[in-house]
C-alpha cells in the first residue's frame, strides 16, 4: 500500500513537471485561440456572427447589444447592417494561417489580447480588449491594424 502511494505521489508529480507552466484552458489566450481556430485554413467557415447566443458567448453584453442592435433590425429588412466584414479578421474573406496570440494582463479581469497572423498571404494584426467575468472571458473591444475599431464603427453610424 506504502509502495502504491509513493509511485502515484511520484507519477503525479511527473505529469506536472512536464505540462507548460503557462497553460491555462480557460485562460485569455485559450479563449482567444479558440476563436481563431475557426478561421484557420482554406475551408474555415469563421465565427457565426448570425447566431445571437454564439455573440452572447464572445462578446461583453454591451458590445453584443450594439452589435444585435446592427445585425437585428438589417436582417428584417433583408439587408446588410454597418457591420458588413468579419470583425475578428476585418474582411468579408479569409483564409488565415499562421496565428500567434499574446496577452499582457492590466489588472484582475482584464487582458489585452494581441492577434498576428497572415490573411491570403498578408500579414495582419487584430487587438481584442478582454474582460473576464463569471462567465468567462469576452470581448469588450476589436481593434484593427489598418485603423479603427469595432466600438468606433458603430458610433461613426449612430
């Protein structure tokens, strides 16, 4: 029983002297990897923009109610709202490789997320203001490289 013991303290202790120190599943940069895993490759399909509580589960409830309030009354009438690209790569096609995710925490709940990859061969940059909350991390801003942001895009047209 002693012998059992000892080898399972030491099997556990191997298991977590070989994991990465900086993994964190439910940490900002795996929230934000796991967005852009949808838009990786030549058949991604990106974001379900469309679906309410998908945008409920990406975004802070006061950016998603902006960008309901877009999307909503623009799908009623049949039409395209102010928001006509993918937020996550500013454009309405994509075909991204080679994503890097870095984030530098600003105080308890809140990361800075910076987005690096190539979109067609072009390099590109998008920055996620995250904000963890109970349920999680969303996306309280998107800013582009090219200029502007999602927030500023939506007042632009108030």
């Amino acid at each position: 029983m002693r012998l059992w013991a000892i080898w399972s303290a030491f099997a556990a202790s191997l298991l977590l002297a070989g994991a990465p120190a900086s993994v964190d599943a439910t940490g900002p940069v795996a929230f934000v990897r796991d967005i852009y895993r949808a838009y990786e490759g030549a058949r991604a399909k990106g974001q379900p923009m469309a679906d309410r509580p998908a945008r409920r589960r990406l975004f802070t409830p006061s950016l998603a109610k902006l960008i309901d309030d877009d999307y909503e009354p623009a799908e009623r009438r049949g039409e395209v709202g102010i928001l006509n690209f993918d937020p996550f790569v500013k454009a309405q096609d994509f075909e991204v490789d080679a994503v890097a995710v870095r984030t530098e925490p600003t105080g308890p709940g809140r990361a800075p997320a910076t987005v690096t990859y190539t979109n067609f061969g072009q390099p590109a940059t998008t920055r996620l203001d995250l904000v963890q909350g109970r349920g999680g991390w969303r996306i309280d801003e998107i800013r582009w490289s090219q200029g502007g942001s999602l927030r500023q895009l939506f007042r632009q047209t108030s």
